[in-house]
C-alpha cells in the first residue's frame, strides 16, 4: 500500500472518531445529578489592579454534579473598596486638562471614589479526588453590579460611567476538607476579569453538606 493511500485512511479514520469522542464527552453531562448538595460562606481579600485592597466575601450553594467529578457552583460575592490613589490622581489630572484655565490656576481634588461591587456567579469545578480531602479547579460566568459613590462624583457623569452591569469569567483553585459527613471546611483563590476591572482573592469559609445528596 502507497504512503499517500496510509496517510488517507488514517485521516479519515481521525475524522471518524473525532465526532464520536466529542460525543462521547457530551454524554458525560447530565441534568440527573443536578440538585441542591449544601451550601457555605466564605471571608478573605480582594487585590485589584485598580481598586485598594479590601475584605471581601460570598455565600455559595453546591448545586450538585453536572458530570463526573464536575461540580456546579452558585455563589453570590460582596466587595466594597475605594479606588486606588493613582487612579485618583490619574483623574484628577484629566478633568484638570480639560478645564479653560487661561491663569493656569484652576485644580481638581477628588478626596475619595467607593466601589460596591456585588457579584453573581456560576462555576463549574473540578474535583481532582473525591473523598475528605477534595482539591479542585474551576472556571466560571458571573454578572458584577456595580454601584460608585463619592462626594466630588455624585450625579455627576463619572458616577453614571463607573455604575454599571458587566460581565465576568473567572477562574479558580482550591481545597474543600470534610471534618465530618455534613461540614467541611474550604480554601481558595480566584481570578476574575470584568470591564475594566482585574482581582485576585484568597479567601477561607466554611461548607455545610447534606448527605447523600451529591456525589461531590
């Protein structure tokens, strides 16, 4: 048999099997595990390249297996923190520029811009063992509401641009270690991206577990 005739089944039997593995890997995905497992709180600190770094937190429900080891996560988040200094003075500079000054005595001082930040979250994570101790790492979708505030801002457009409702992947890593059947205790840190807006999180919390409702 010719080289070139070897190359053409090999690649048609590449082509056949691509669909079935992907197939294959679709029917690993089931509503059937789908169902309210536990829920848990968690406290630590947000980083951020914009924003002064603040404590932050979340309530998460374990919405059960969606595949095998893949766990559904629903977790509402708070932050509330002040943009950084530089970013102040990065402002304050701008709005400086485009007053008409001709004496060149005009200035701007803003004291101080709060963020409120509440997000909404949906993760799909890993579980790398199952069992006491369960590492995992997850990605996830989220929807950030975002409320500012400030005396030098207030009804003014500033406030209008930094109040809004973005989008936001995120991306996770952690451990979840089960004293019991129906408590564990969690660690993790998180990566989430959102318009304009980059953080970083390390926070630890708490899980309660209803038993024998998830395989997770």
């Amino acid at each position: 048999m010719h080289a070139g005739t070897s190359s053409l089944i090999l690649l048609a039997l590449l082509a056949a099997a691509t669909p079935a593995r992907a197939q294959g890997l679709l029917d690993e995905f089931s509503y059937d595990g789908l169902r309210f497992a536990g829920f848990g709180i968690d406290l630590g600190g947000t980083w951020s390249d914009r924003l002064e770094a603040a404590v932050s937190g979340s309530v998460r429900v374990d919405a059960g297996l969606i595949a095998p080891r893949v766990r559904t996560l629903l977790s509402a988040g708070l932050l509330m923190s002040r943009y950084a200094e530089d970013e102040i003075a990065e402002l304050e500079e701008r709005l400086t520029a485009a007053v008409d000054d001709p004496t060149g005595d005009a200035t701007v001082v803003i004291d101080s811009i709060t963020l409120t930040n509440l997000s909404l979250d949906l993760d799909l994570q890993y579980l790398f063992l199952t069992g006491r101790v369960m590492p995992y790492a997850g990605l996830g979708l989220g929807v950030h509401l975002r409320n500012a505030g400030g005396d030098a801002i207030e009804g003014t457009i500033v406030e209008d641009a930094l109040e809004a409702i973005v989008a936001a992947v995120n991306a996770s890593a952690g451990v979840e270690v089960r004293l019991t059947e129906q408590f564990g205790l969690t660690g993790e840190v998180r990566g989430t991206a959102a318009s304009g807006l980059l953080a970083w999180s390390a926070r630890a919390g708490m899980m309660v577990r209803f038993p024998g409702r998830s395989g997770s």
